[in-house]
C-alpha cells in the first residue's frame, strides 16, 4: 500500500524527520571543547546546572508530602531502601549479563 504524501502517515513521518533535524541542529551546536559553551548550553536548555546537582545527602532529596505536611511514608527514604534484596541482584545480575554478552 502506498501513501499519497499528503495522507496522515506520511505527514507524521515527516514531521518527526523535521523534529529530528531540529534537535540534532541544537544538540550539534552544544557539542565543543570548551567547558564554558557546554555550561551555556546547558544553561539555555536547563536554566541552571544546578537543577542538575543531586543532592550531598539522602535526606535533602525531595520527598511526596501528604495532604498534613508529612513525608508520605510510602516513598520515605530508608537505609533498608538502599540496597537490592538478593532476588532483585539475581535479576540485575541476569540482565547485566545478558546485555553484557548482546553487545560482544
């Protein structure tokens, strides 16, 4: 089946192509040696590279609050939480080495 180039399917392909050229033009120009561009770059994009910091400790990370103010219990970060139970390794562990042996 062929497509008239004004029928949807080909109108939406062409408009990701010119998505596409539209970001690897920005992106292209973001690419430099200097560090100074890059953080412009990032600038423009971000606003700040600091939106892009992780915080130094676990407990200035932003946290779901509940409707009274308190830390939604569901989400509180806990030193328990910081570490995978063994099922959840094996699976990693199994995924990585798939993706491992994939690429070579």
């Amino acid at each position: 089946m062929t497509h008239h180039p004004t029928s949807p399917p080909f109108r939406t392909v062409s408009n990701f192509a010119v998505f596409l050229l539209v970001v690897a033009s920005n992106t292209a120009g973001a690419q430099s040696s200097s560090p100074n561009q890059l953080r412009q770059f990032i600038d423009r994009q971000v606003g700040d590279i600091h939106k892009l910091m992780v915080p130094a400790h676990d407990i200035d990370l932003p946290q779901p609050r509940l409707q009274n103010g308190a830390v939604d219990p569901r989400f509180r970060i806990t030193e328990a939480k910081r570490y995978l139970d063994p099922k959840q390794q094996a699976e990693l562990d199994a995924l990585m080495a798939d993706l491992a042996s994939a690429s070579s």
